[in-house]
C-alpha cells in the first residue's frame, strides 16, 4: 500500500538496519537452543510470533479475512520455507556457511528488482553489492577457522537464500495493497499453518529444553520475527528493494559481534576488516538514499492478487 505522505529513504534505511541488527543474534540463539531440530524450532519460533502479532493486530481493529491470507500467501509460504530451511541450515553446518551463503541474496535480487519493479540497478549499485559481499565473504571466512563441511548443510542453506529472497519481492508485492501490520500478521498465520503439520505429525521432540529453551525462543519469535519484520514491511514504502538486501548485509558482521559477546568467540584482525568493508559500502547507500523527499504520484485502484 502505497503511503499518502512523501517517501523518507533515510528513516527506511534507517529501521532496515535496526532490523538486520536484530537479525543479527539469531544464529547465536539457535545455537544456544541445542536441545531440538531446525524444524521443532522453526515452529515454535513461528506460532509464538503469529500469536503475539495477531493478538496486538486484534486490538487495534483489524480482522484476519479470507481475502487478507489470499494476499499473505506467497509471503508466508516463502518465509515459512526460509525459516526451516535456515535454522536446520544452522544444525547441520557452521554459522559461518550458512551465514555466507545467505549474503547472496542480493545478486539475486537484482536479477529481478527491474523487471518485476521498474528499479533502476545502476553499476555504482551492482559494484557496492559485489563490494560489500566481498566484506562479508572476508567477516565468515575470518571466523570460521576450520569448520567441519556439511553437504546437506550447505544445500539447505542455499535453498533458505532462495526462500529469502522470494519472500522479500512477495512482500514488496504485497505491500501494494496491505499495510505493514497488515501483512505481518497476516504472513505469520500462513507461515505457521504451513509448517505445524509438518513438525506436529512427524517425529520430532518439541520440547526445548525447559524455561531457558523457551525464553530464547520467545525473544527469537517477539525480537526478529516481531519487530524486525514490522520494520522492514514498513521500509518497503520508502526505499528500493534492491537497496533494502544490499542492507541486510550487516546481519553477518552482527552476527559475528554477537558470537563475541554471548558465545565468547574472539574477534580478529581480519574480521575487523571485513565488517569495515561492510559497514563502509552500508553507509554510501544510505547516504545516497538520503535525498530530497519526493511526493509520490497519484495511483490507479488495483485489484485483489489472486
């Protein structure tokens, strides 16, 4: 949904960056949920946050209709195959792949954001991707000293890069027609739907291991899935998509900042380097995306996807 106001690229870079800092402590959490499979974690992690989300988006007057979980539906099927595919990503390899294999997504995204969006993809653009993925790629390579190789790993990491990505253009298609709450809880009903068949009638511990197992998964469900994804369903009305991904870049140079804190992994010298080669190309987009705010044109009505 298009907003009525002019366009604010600097508050949309701005909450995207607050979001992939939030980001950024997920792979530390589900490390320290040890006790259950990615599938087990992923649903709790999706129930409790659809729970949370629809409960506030009651209250505040809004109804979950037939036709707003039409329009959810791409999205949530999309996140509910990222979040799976991820976190059993996360059990069976290191961070350090998953995490890189994940910064892919934007080449990827730019592949699409022309044609599906009409985004300019400029050469300075493409050259700060390739720019800031080489900063990742330097911020896990650093880091990951010898980790032991998983195949099955490393495919389910790629195929949540592809999930990833489907559920970032099924949003900013979605959003023309919802509002960011809207779509947040609307996607969250579909996602959870999709994935408590599979971890309720499968063999598959669903206890986390007590009170400290559940406390993680809630801040998982309530931080990253609750107000992460509010803000970047927000920033969709105020910056490109192609620069949103180039954005969510910072989630491994926070990851690794996180893993110091909590998991008490050193920082090097080369990772050091690596996230100031992130952060750098990160602070050109969103100084260029800090222009002269611009009224939006007047739109036609659309119809209903579906």
């Amino acid at each position: 949904m298009t907003p009525a106001g002019a366009k604010r690229p600097l508050a949309g870079s701005l909450a995207v960056l607050l979001a992939v800092t939030i980001w950024g402590g997920v792979a530390v959490v589900a490390k320290l949920v040890d006790d259950v499979d990615g599938l087990t974690l992923g649903f709790h992690r999706l129930w409790i946050g659809a729970l949370a989300t629809v409960a506030v988006f009651v209250a505040r007057g809004g109804r979950v209709t037939r036709r707003l979980l039409w329009l959810c539906l791409p999205g949530g099927l999309a996140f509910a195959l990222d979040i799976v595919l991820f976190f059993s990503a996360l059990k069976d390899t290191t961070v350090a792949n998953a995490t890189v294999i994940g910064a892919l997504q934007p080449a990827l995204l730019l592949l699409v954001v022309g044609r599906l969006f009409g985004e300019k993809v400029t050469p300075s653009a493409i050259g700060l991707t390739l720019t800031a993925i080489l900063g990742v790629v330097v911020v896990m390579y650093a880091s990951s000293g010898t980790p032991v190789w998983s195949l099955r790993g490393d495919m389910l990491a790629l195929g949540a890069l592809f999930a990833w990505t489907w559920y970032f253009v099924a949003s900013k298609q979605v959003r023309r027609h919802l509002t960011a709450f809207e779509f947040l809880a609307g996607m969250m009903i579909v996602a959870t739907l999709a994935v408590a068949p599979l971890a309720l009638l499968t063999n598959h511990r669903l206890e986390p291991g007590g009170v400290e197992g559940w406390a993680w998964i809630s801040l998982l469900a309530l931080g990253s899935g609750g107000v992460g994804h509010l803000l970047v369903s927000w920033a969709h009305d105020h910056i490109d998509l192609s620069v949103m991904s180039l954005l969510t870049l910072a989630v491994p140079v926070v990851a690794v900042i996180s893993a110091a804190v909590f998991l008490g992994e050193a920082i090097t010298a080369l990772q050091v380097t690596g996230m100031a080669i992130v952060l750098a190309a990160l602070a050109v987009v969103v100084l260029r995306t800090n222009g002269p705010a611009v009224e939006p044109a007047p739109e036609e009505p659309v119809a209903a996807v579906g």
